[in-house]
C-alpha cells in the first residue's frame, strides 16, 4: 500500500479505536518519507478532477458508545468520581471524532498543498495520543470507552462541509475545535481543585496541541479565502449564519483565539450572535 490516501483511508474506516490509533502511529512512524508519499499520491490526483465527496463519510467507529441527541446525554456532577470519569469519557469521544476528522480533511480533498496534508496528518496523530492518553484514565477509573453515552454532533458537521475544504476549514477546527479553548479551562481549574493531577496533567497536553490544531485550521482557511479571492472574515460570517450558528456558545477565550488566528472582526462577530 504505498499511495498516501490508501494509508489514510485505512485509518479513517477502521472501526476498532486501538487499531486506529495503531495505524495513525504506523503511518507517523514513516514520518521521513511522508512527503514523497504525499507527493507521489498528489500527482496521481492531479487530473482526477472530481472531489471524493461521494465517498462515505461514514468514518469507522465502533457499535459503543451508543449515540444520542446531545440533550438526551446525561449531565453527572463533577464532585462525583462517576461524573469525572464521564466527563473523561465525554473527552475521549470528542479526540476519537477528531482523529477521524483530521484523517477525512486528508483523505477528501485531494487538491491542496503539500504542507495541507503534513499539517492535518500531524493533527491526526496528536488527536490520538489525546484519545490514548483518555482512554487509560477510563481504565484506570475502571471503565473503558463506549461505557457511556455519547452523541454525533462533531461528525455532523463533517457531513455539512464535506463538499467543499473551504468550508471545512471555516467551520470545524474554526467552530468546533476552538470551542475546546474556550472550555477546557475551566474543566483543568475544577480537576485542580479536585486534587485530579493526572486528569490536569493530559488536559494540558490538549490545551497546548488544541491551540496549534486551530490555529492549522485558521491558516488553511485564509490561503482558501485568498486563493479565491473572497474576503476570510466575511466569508466566515456567511458559513457561520448558515450552517452553524446555533453551535455558538459563550463565554469566548478571546486572547487566546486571537493568537490563534482569528481576528477582531471575527470575534466581534460571535460575540454578537
């Protein structure tokens, strides 16, 4: 198997979360060779005119956890050793969606640059040393992932945007993914006081990686802003209003989406719906 995108649908379609993970490291482990890879796979691409958006989309995962309505998930106290193993486990189920998105922005969109695909598989495999990291403190809590209920609401928007990268780029990592830095914050203080240094410990990790993770997702989205001549920050309120607006929840880490990517106008936005 030496195209790029096989290895990557590979990953992406696999359903047990240890053997995605597993293939994620594999492929990371060619991490020297990558770049060819890419490259080899790119220029068979180049003439193939038609995006991937017909292929499933239905990313591998596995029978549990059972999925939901969000408003149907159960909401556990955090003083409580079940509630804070829950919240782990709801962390856990948003990095395994995440790795899945990070492997699918590589695996659809087969016309971008080279450093495209190099930046989200990097993001793949960050995503899943944070599921790793989740899922042996559920164990280590006596559970596993899937002993919880959980719901789709990550991979729902990859079926809205999966036409087109610009508005993947505008509204995953822009809405979903940067609403981890506005929340996880507060999660990490209320484990500190609770004495759960472990949990602190892995929450960190993610906080630090999530800020880079966002800011690839800024990034790409501008160079496809300024590739099609459209203006980022109106285009943003534009995708935003129609497919999006009402997963907007406040309060906002500001500061630190700024440094991230976003700008004042963008902010000013959000702020305001």
């Amino acid at each position: 198997m030496n195209n790029f995108f096989n290895h990557i649908s590979q990953a992406l379609f696999e359903p047990n979360p240890t053997t995605k993970v597993e293939l994620v490291n594999a492929l990371w482990a060619k991490q020297a060779d990558l770049p060819q890879l890419i490259l080899a796979a790119l220029e068979v691409e180049k003439n193939n005119l038609t995006l991937p958006a017909e292929y499933s989309i239905a990313a591998g995962r596995p029978d549990k956890p059972e999925l939901i309505s969000p408003r149907l998930v159960p909401q556990r106290k955090l003083g409580t050793p079940l509630g804070i193993t829950a919240m782990v486990h709801a962390l856990a189920h948003i990095e395994f969606n995440a790795i899945n998105l990070a492997l699918d922005a590589c695996y659809r969109f087969r016309h971008m640059p080279l450093e495209y695909y190099l930046d989200w598989f990097k993001v793949a495999k960050e995503e899943a040393y944070h599921f790793s990291l989740l899922a042996g403190m559920l164990i280590q809590r006596g559970h596993q992932y899937g002993d919880f209920l959980a719901h789709n609401s990550l991979w729902e928007l990859a079926e809205k945007t999966k036409h087109d990268v610009l508005y993947r780029m505008a509204l995953v990592p822009r809405i979903m993914e940067a609403r981890g830095l506005d929340v996880a914050p507060a999660i990490r203080d209320k484990m500190i006081i609770l004495k759960e240094q472990a949990i602190v410990d892995i929450l960190n990790i993610i906080l630090h990686d999530e800020e880079g993770h966002v800011e690839i997702g800024n990034r790409w989205f501008n160079y496809i802003c300024y590739d099609r001549k459209c203006n980022p920050e109106n285009t943003f309120q534009e995708l935003v209003l129609q497919f999006a607006v009402k997963m907007i929840k406040k309060p906002f880490a500001t500061q630190t989406r700024l440094k991230v990517g976003f700008t004042e106008k963008d902010m000013a936005f959000l702020e305001s719906l």
